[in-house]
C-alpha cells in the first residue's frame, strides 16, 4: 500500500484509466444492452495463458474461466464451505488466531472470513423477489457454477489480493449499496462485483498491478466487459475508492469477531513465535513428568540402602 490513505482522495486517472468528462462512443450502447449478461457456468481448464505486458515480474498461471450456457436457477448450490477447515475429525471447534494487524493476516484467511459474510448476505438477499426494472450490470443471466468461496479464492490467489485490498473490497459493498440503491449482493451479483472490486481496489491501492488482461482472465469475462463494469462502478461511488485506515480496521474486527472459528490474538505474538513458545512449554513439561517410583527423579540405590540399613549394622 502505497502512502497514507485518505477518504476524500480520488484515484489518480493514471491508475485507474479515468475517463474524461465525454463519454466514450462504444460505452453507452454496451452498458444498455448487457444489462442482464454476465458470468454463466464457470468451467475450470487447464490453457495456459501468454506473458502480459506488464511490469509484474512473473504472470500468475491461472487455469482459465470459460462461459458456458446458463443452467436453471434451480442448480444454484446453497451453500459453500469455506477452504480452510477449522475443525477437528471429532467435530471439536478450534479457534485460529490471527495478528492484531490486518496487514499482517493471510490473505487466504481473510477471504475465508469475506467469503463466510457473502454467503450470509446472498442466503438473506436470494429471498427477495428480483424487480426486472431494477437490473444492474453487476447481475447475470444465471448464477455461476463456482461457489463464492472458491471464486475468491481464485481471485486472492492468481490477481495477488493483499489484505488491504481485500477489506476494501468490503469497504465497497456499504459504499456501492449507499450510492446505488438498486445493487444487492446475491447470487446473481457477487462474482461481478468481486472482480470488479478487486480490479479497482488493485489499481488504487497498490504501486503494481496487473493488466486488465489478466484480471478478466482470471474473473471470467471478457476485456471489455470488466472495462464496461469497473467504469459504471467508479461513477456510482463517485471515484472515491480509497478508505481511511481506521475503516479498514474496524472493518477486519467485525469480520473476526462475527467468525466462530477465528480470535484476533491479544498477545501480539506472531504465529511463529506462538509455535515456538508452544514447543518450548510441551519440551518442560516431558522433562518434568515424574518417573516410574512416583518421584520427580529416580529412586537411587543409596536411598534403598539407607532405608533397610547397611549389611553388618544392628538397628
């Protein structure tokens, strides 16, 4: 993360490709027209892609996501489990610790706690009936067959998602909500939303970033579609993209607090240093486990000789 942030600071047109005050000839018929497509089934193949030009070092090698035919809503799975199990084989809950700072957190972690809170968000919002005068462009024609978790997963893993980025793209769901009532996040809306936000959120927080290429690439759609989709985001939320640093906070606390399986650690140690302590505590006490005579040390044959008297001695 580059600087100090700011509420009220706008990305820089560098960044983020801001367009100028007139609105591009090829935009303004694609954003009428695909108001109700978006990502279908999803299907994992194993195609290499070609080096981006990019000044990354190293382009992430992504399977790639192809759009098939839609499916029935009736296949759209109910539920998703997070990656990272947290639970013992006797069912017993364990509790993950995670750093104080959120910069300091896995991005991995962090998106199995998002992905817990979308899914609570799109079990409540799947429930309300669909007004067809009120379609986005986030929403698609049917669900995609990969689950929220694994999407963002993906996304965390191939686009390079720091944890900054990722509470910012929580950041985004209140801000975008906020400015534009007709959004909600639900099963038609989040996989846009999140490569969206992960795109823009990318390119005005971080110093490097990835390619529009490799972001649709990754996301599933097509170049000029997520170019289509990260223009009407920046317009709803008023080019306003950069949160302060308390928000980003205050918003990895909630997410902590809310999960069952995840505690913020008050120690402040660090997880190697936890391990380590660990191992020294477990080593002390083998060294300090009584012996077999039920004594701390062993019982020695002076001890044995004393107790009954030496041969030749009357009492």
């Amino acid at each position: 993360m580059s600087g100090a942030l700011a509420e009220n600071e706008s990305p820089s047109s560098q960044h983020l490709g801001k367009p100028s005050t007139k609105e591009p000839a090829s935009a303004s018929p694609a954003l009428q027209s695909s108001a109700t497509t978006a990502i279908s089934n999803l299907r994992v193949t194993g195609t290499k892609r070609s080096t981006p030009s990019s000044p990354m070092p190293r382009e992430p090698s992504a399977p790639d996501l192809q759009i098939e035919s839609a499916r029935p809503a009736t296949d759209v799975p109910t539920s998703s489990s997070p990656s990272s199990n947290k639970r013992l084989r006797g069912g017993d809950p364990t509790v993950k610790l995670l750093p104080t700072q959120y910069e300091q957190c896995h991005p991995n972690d962090i998106a199995v706690l998002i992905a817990s809170m979308l899914m609570e968000l799109i079990r409540y919002n799947d429930e309300l009936p669909i007004n067809a005068g009120h379609l986005t462009r986030f929403h698609s024609r049917a669900p995609p067959g990969i689950s929220v978790a694994d999407y963002l997963q993906r996304l965390t893993t191939h686009a390079t998602l720091s944890p900054p980025i990722l509470l910012s793209m929580v950041y985004y769901i209140d801000r975008l909500c906020a400015f534009y009532p007709a959004f909600t996040i639900s099963s038609l809306t989040v996989h846009r939303f999140l490569i969206t936000s992960a795109t823009v959120a990318s390119k005005g927080l971080s110093d490097s970033f990835w390619t529009n290429k490799i972001y649709a690439r990754v996301g599933g759609l097509s170049m000029k579609e997520l170019a289509l989709l990260e223009l009407d985001f920046l317009s709803r939320v008023e080019w306003r993209i950069v949160p302060k640093p308390e928000v980003l906070v205050d918003y990895y606390r909630s997410l902590v607090k809310r999960s069952d399986g995840y505690e913020i650690d008050i120690t402040g140690k660090s997880e190697e240093e936890r391990e380590e302590s660990a191992t020294r505590i477990q080593a002390q006490s083998t060294t300090s486990e009584p012996s077999a005579t039920g004594r701390g040390e062993e019982e020695r044959p002076q001890d044995r000789d004393d107790a009954r008297g030496e041969p030749g001695q009357t009492n």
